[in-house]
C-alpha cells in the first residue's frame, strides 16, 4: 500500500518560513517525480514545485521562484519543500504527489499552511 505522508505544515507570520517534508511508503520515491501542489478554497489545485526522478528540479511556479525550494533526500524516501519568506498569499493546503511515467499517481492527504501576522 503506497502511502504518502506530509507534515510540516502550520501558522507562520509573513516573511517567515516553514519546511514540509512528504515522506513515502509503499514505493521508491526516488523513482517518480515528485511534487508539491497547493490548494485554496474555490481554485484549482496549482503546481508548485516539481523535482524528477534523476532530481533534477524542473518546475516552480513563478509565485515561487527564489523562495521555495524542493529537494529530495534519497535514504529518507522524502520530498521536501523549504518555503522561505512567505506571503500571505501562500496560505493553502499543501499537496505531495508522486508520479510515474507509467501513469501511477499517488497523493498524500495535505498539510495546512497558514501565513497571518
């Protein structure tokens, strides 16, 4: 049973910074790209950030460039994102996915960030 676990997440004032880690069971993560994803009410789920297999970091989001960084620890089975000076707009919930390119998908359940002064 693949599962995928997030944590990290909570309160933070603007221009602070916080660390979500996804932690991985059931598959090799470092065989899928891994990515984080976010959530508001009432839109769509974005993309965030996105490392591949070989980790290579291929995507931010432009919202992001220059204060998210996504990194992967191969022996942990986990992808991170380090969310440094966060804006009120990077309230949401947070995402993990790992994806193969045999189409396999899996998500974990989401963490809450929250940025209020």
């Amino acid at each position: 049973q693949v599962q995928l676990v997030e944590s990290g997440g909570g309160l933070v004032q603007p221009g602070g910074s916080l660390r979500l880690s996804c932690a991985a069971s059931g598959i090799i993560f470092s065989l899928y790209v891994g990515a984080w994803y976010r959530q508001v009410p009432g839109k769509q789920r974005e993309l965030v950030a996105q490392i591949t297999s070989g980790g290579r970091i291929n995507y931010y989001a432009d919202s992001v460039k220059g204060r998210f960084i996504i990194s992967r620890d191969i022996a942990r089975n986990t992808v991170y994102l380090q969310m440094n000076s966060l804006k009120l707009e990077d309230a949401a919930v947070y995402y993990c996915n790992a994806a193969s390119t045999s189409s396999s998908s899996y998500w974990g359940q989401g963490t809450l960030v929250t940025v209020s002064s």
